[in-house]
C-alpha cells in the first residue's frame, strides 16, 4: 500500500492505492495518529484502493472516531470492491462516503 | 487439487505469501479475478477471526480445488479454553460443529441409537470430547463422548444476535457473504475449518 498526504492548514487529505490488510493497517494508522493532531477536515482518498479487509476497517474507524472529536471525516472515491464491504459490514452508515 | 500444507506464521512478510499463494490458487481454478481476490479477503478473515488460537499452535492452511467447489482448510491444535472454542463453533454457517467424516462418525451413530434411545431423538453425536463437558457423556469402552444437541446450542450463540458494537463479528460478516458453506469440525486433538465457494453457480 502507498499513502500520500496533502495537508492544507487544518485540513488533510490522505489518499491510498493498492491494498489496506493486516499487514499495511498498522502503518496507516500510525501515518494518521501522528498527523491528525490539529486537523479539523479530513478527506481519506480510496479511489486507487482496490483491497480492505476488517483491520483496515478498524483502522478507518479509529480515524473517523479521532475525527468525531475534532472534526470531519469524509471517505471519497470508494472503488466498487470497497464499497461493497462498506455495505456488507455496515460501515457505509459509520463513514461519511462521498 | 490438493495443494501442500502452509505452516501460518504472523510475520508479514510470509502471511503476505501465505495470501498471495491462495489469489494464485484459485485463478488456477479457473475463478475470475475478483473471485480470486475474494478468497484472499476470505483467507484473510479466517485467520483473523482465529487469531490467538492458531498462533498458539501449529496451525495450517491448505486448498483443495474441483470443478465444483473451492475449499479452504484451516487445521489449528484444538485450543482448551471454552471462550476459544466457542469462537470457533461461532465461525460456522451453521452454528454447530460439524461431525468428523468417515468410520468414527458411523460408530457414534450407531453407539448413540444404542445408549441413548430413538435414532430420531435430537441428539447430536461426535467421537472427539471437542465441546463442555456439561451435558454429556461418555463412554468408557470407546472413549467417545456423547452431547445432547441443546448443549451445542448454548455453546454456539445464534448468528442473529447483534453485535456489542461497530466491529463485532465483522471477520464472520465477511466470510459469511464470501462463501456458500462453513463447517467447524472436531477431532481428537485438533480442529478443521473448512470453508466452501461452490463454483458452479
């Protein structure tokens, strides 16, 4: 998996490709947990994310319930395998998907 | 097709193989790429619904493929809290463990019409002392042991309950929508799940 963040003033983006599986989960959440602090508008980017399994799912919530604290989180361009275990796990009413 | 045994380890490097190994499988099965893919999530969910219990213990994983079916074997040491099996029996589709295949589980059909009445009465009957001890019994010549099929479904809690919060149960979530069949089975010192993707649908 890579991660690419863009951070405007309080607000960042962080866009993923590839897949986020047990083994890249650890690294994106510790990415988030030591940039999130200040920000009050996050937009994570899947639309080159084309694998998730269930810990890149916790890592999502961990970030979005950061994100209940201090601001907004919005999950933007989800591709369709993704979006269908948002569905499946009832995480497309947890996220903010646009 | 039976592939070779894959002994699971928690470094990342090898589970990555150890997932890589079965994408390739099964689009040697013929499955398409997002089939294909599927079966890495459902690799992926299996172990970690397990997790803790195959890790303690030599556990492995390996595919058997046909024209009909894709089926995923995870063998682990059979774990000796209750809290772990009853994660395990969990897992099924069905809610219960399944009975071993073969001679074993043709004599405990016939030992449970003997000792324990119609051979229509709900009694469930495995050869392996898997589940509590409560509510079951055992035979001394055989060194079988018998359950009474409530005792399995208070062991099994039922698929409908509703999780304690957002991540409860998600892995099962998963697998449960990946593949058409799961069964938990139990032998003497071991535990097998099998899980199934019927390929002809």
């Amino acid at each position: 998996m890579t991660l690419e963040k863009k951070l405007n003033g309080s607000s960042l983006e962080i866009a993923l490709e590839g897949r986020l599986d047990t083994t890249t989960a650890p690294q994106l959440e510790q990415e988030a947990r030591a940039s999130l602090t200040g920000i009050t508008a996050l937009v994570v980017d899947l639309s080159k994310l084309d694998y998730i399994s269930s810990a890149g799912l916790r890592t999502l919530l961990v970030m979005q319930k950061i994100m209940n604290i201090q601001g907004t989180m919005v999950v933007r361009g989800a591709t369709e395998p993704v979006r269908e275990i948002f569905d499946l796990t009832g995480f497309s009413d947890i996220l903010t998907l646009e | 097709m039976k592939t070779d045994e894959i002994k699971l380890t928690q470094e990342p490097e090898k589970l990555t193989n150890t997932l890589d190994k079965v994408e390739l499988i099964a689009l040697y099965a013929d499955m398409t790429r997002r089939d294909a893919t599927s079966m890495r999530l459902l690799t992926e969910e299996l172990l970690s619904a397990t997790s803790g219990i195959w890790e303690a213990s030599d556990g492995t994983l390996w595919m058997e493929t046909s024209p009909e079916a894709f089926r995923l074997h995870l063998r682990m040491q059979k774990p000796t809290d209750v809290a772990a099996r009853e994660k395990l029996i969990a897992l099924s589709k069905s809610g219960e463990a399944s009975l071993p295949k073969g001679l074993f589980r043709r004599l405990g059909r016939v030992l449970s019409n003997l000792l324990l009445g119609d051979e229509n009465d709900p009694i469930m009957v495995g050869v392996a002392d898997y589940l509590l001890p409560e509510g079951s019994m055992s035979s001394m010549a055989t060194g079988c042991t018998y359950h009474y099929l409530p005792c399995y479904a208070r062991v099994a809690p039922a698929p409908t309950q509703e999780p304690a919060d957002e991540l409860a149960g998600i892995e099962k979530r998963i697998i449960d929508a990946i593949v058409d069949d799961v069964l938990v089975t139990p032998y003497g010192d071991h535990v097998e799940i099998t899980a199934v993707k019927n390929l002809n649908k």
